[in-house]
C-alpha cells in the first residue's frame, strides 16, 4: 500500500511539470521564427512539341515552368508573384511576371485575340506575362522579328487526350493599347501522357 501511494504521489507530482512544459512548449513554438521566404513552389516543366510552322523555326521544343516566387523580406512587396518560363530547343529563353488576364475578344493589331491565335469562340481569357527577361541564341530568331516582346499572352487546354499550348509575343505596349503590335503565334502540343 505505501508503495502505491508513494507511486500515486510522484505522478501527481510530475503532472504540473509535465502540463507547464507543455505549455512552455507551445509558447516557444508559437514565438518561434517563421521562415521568411519559403524556396519558390515550382510545377514541373511541361514539354510541347511544336505544331505551327513559326513554332518549329523559332523555338522547337518548348519547356514552360510556371513558378510562385515569395516576396524578399527586404523588399515593399507582400505578395507572392506568379512567373512564367519559356525554354526553347533552339536555346530562346523568356521569363516574365503574371501581370492579369486578357479576353480573347481584346483587339490587337486590328483583330481579336480569338482570331490572330485561332481560339475556339468559347475559350476563357488568358493569362498575360509581362517580359522581364528574354535571349535569343546567337545567330538565331527572337519570338518578334520586329523587336523585342513586352509581353506574352498564354493560352492552355487540358481537354482529354491531347494538351495545346499558343503564345503570342506582344510588341510595343500591351494588349488593347494603340501601339501593341502582334508577333507571331506559336502552336503546342502535348501527349496526355507525355
């Protein structure tokens, strides 16, 4: 009997130090630092293969990664920033940052956007990438022939079997502005199990 009651009063006596470290415990969580800029959340990079004739002559085979890139600490931005990545066969690259989405019934260079890029009537707006960095390869083309593109509209489809991809490079302004100028469509596509 004196053991047990011997037991029973070492076990009352450790509960209020168990209960204040777990306590503690969550208090120090709690106060913990958080990380500041988590590593960018990246998709894998999606693989097209080029359908169009522009597509194959500038570009090839298209790589497009789309990251989420976290805001610096040291900086006044507080939200997370969208980008987009083109990596071309022929050694092109472009990255440019989310800046909306345009309707494909906006006019560009005298046309809607449904017609220069050949959209289905009932496709949804696009995501529009402002360019933030672009390189052609030495000796090779750039997504505009007539200067360098400020902007890049993105349409994608996941309808069953088979996944297209177009890209139209905007030169000179963005899309509905009097000064934009369409560049050429690039036309993707993507095997469902590629």
């Amino acid at each position: 009997m004196r053991v047990r009651v011997l037991i029973a009063a070492f076990v009352l006596s450790m509960s209020p130090a168990a209960c204040d470290r777990a306590t503690e415990s969550a208090a120090t969580s709690a106060e913990a630092p958080m990380m500041d800029a988590p590593v960018p959340d990246a998709e894998p990079g999606r693989a097209y293969r080029a359908v169009s004739d522009s597509a194959r002559s500038v570009t090839g085979r298209l790589t497009i990664t789309l990251t989420t890139r976290m805001p610096d600490p040291a900086s006044d931005r507080r939200e997370p920033v969208d980008y987009m990545s083109l990596r071309a066969e022929t050694g092109l690259t472009a990255e440019g940052v989310l800046s909306g989405a345009v309707s494909p019934g906006t006019s560009l260079s005298g046309q809607t956007i449904r017609a220069l890029m050949d959209l289905d009537v009932r496709a949804p707006s696009l995501s529009l990438y402002r360019v933030e960095s672009q390189n052609a390869p030495r000796g090779g083309r750039a997504l505009c022939e007539d200067g360098e593109a400020q902007y890049i509209l993105v349409w994608e489809s996941f309808g069953p079997g088979e996944q297209q991809l177009r890209v139209l490079p905007v030169a000179g302004g963005a899309p509905g502005a009097a000064e934009a100028r369409a560049c050429a469509v690039y036309a993707y596509s993507r095997d469902q199990g590629a």
